[in-house]
C-alpha cells in the first residue's frame, strides 16, 4: 500500500513539474517571438488553467 502510494505521489509530481515547464516555455516562447507582455501573459494563464487544449490552441495561433 504504502509502494502504491508513494508512486502515485512521485507520478503526479511528475505530471506537475512537467505543467509548470509548459507554462513557463509558452511564455517565454510568446517573448521570443517579439510579442507583447500582456499577450504572453494571457498565453501563460491559458496553458495554467488548460494545459492541453491550451497547449493545441498556442500551437496553432503562434505562427504567423
């Protein structure tokens, strides 16, 4: 039980640390990129809040 529980905590802090790298590479991607601050903010709270969906749409939009 306590095998279980510890892999469950070291896969989410996987998954977590991952999240968090995705946000702070779409932000800095969005500066690279020659955009605003406001715009690379608003990238960074959409991959926060939707990682996934998040990740598709900045993919999409980010090229000109």
């Amino acid at each position: 039980m306590i095998i279980h529980f510890t892999g469950v905590l070291i896969f989410l802090f996987f998954f977590f640390v991952l999240h968090i790298a995705l946000c702070v590479w779409g932000y800095r991607d969005s500066i690279r990129r020659g955009r605003s601050n406001e715009y690379a903010i608003i990238v960074l709270v959409g991959l926060l809040f939707f990682p996934v969906v998040g990740l598709i749409v900045y993919l999409i939009i980010r090229n000109d």
